[in-house]
C-alpha cells in the first residue's frame, strides 16, 4: 500500500495513489510484464472506493450524532482497513 493512499488529502490523489500502485505492480511482474487492464484497476480500485465512501457516510453520520450509525460505519471501515 502507498502511503499516499493513506495520507494524500484529496479523494482523487488518493484514487490516483491506488493506480499508480496497480501500474507499478503490473509492470514490475516477473516474468511477465503488462499493462493493467480495467478489470486490474476495477479490483484495485473497489478497496479505495469502499473507504472513500464509508469515510464520507461516516462524517455525515457523526452530523446528527447518530451514535448507533457511527459504530456501524466505523466498524466496517475497521474491516477494510485491516
């Protein structure tokens, strides 16, 4: 994983982290060497998306101070950022 993924303030930097990441994999492949696919960058991407989008339904939650909304949503991003 990419720090920048983690650190990157943006969502886009962070998404752009991601496919940098699956390029530089894909290409530092031994001994076959490819240019990702969509469905490379499609599988790259799901875990990103899914932690962009639980952060941002996180923050919403936390508005009204839905306590039992928030361990929920916290719980899953937990799960993925395992």
């Amino acid at each position: 994983m990419n720090i920048r993924t983690l650190r990157e303030p943006t969502p886009e930097g962070r998404m752009a982290a991601v496919a940098v990441d699956e390029m530089l994999r894909h290409l530092d492949a031994k001994p076959f060497a490819r240019i990702p696919d969509y469905a490379d960058f499609r599988a790259a991407f799901y875990k990103q998306m899914r932690i962009e989008i639980l952060q941002a339904t996180l923050e919403e939650a936390q508005k009204p101070r839905n306590e039992a909304r928030i361990r929920d949503l916290a719980g899953e991003l937990a799960c993925l950022l395992i």
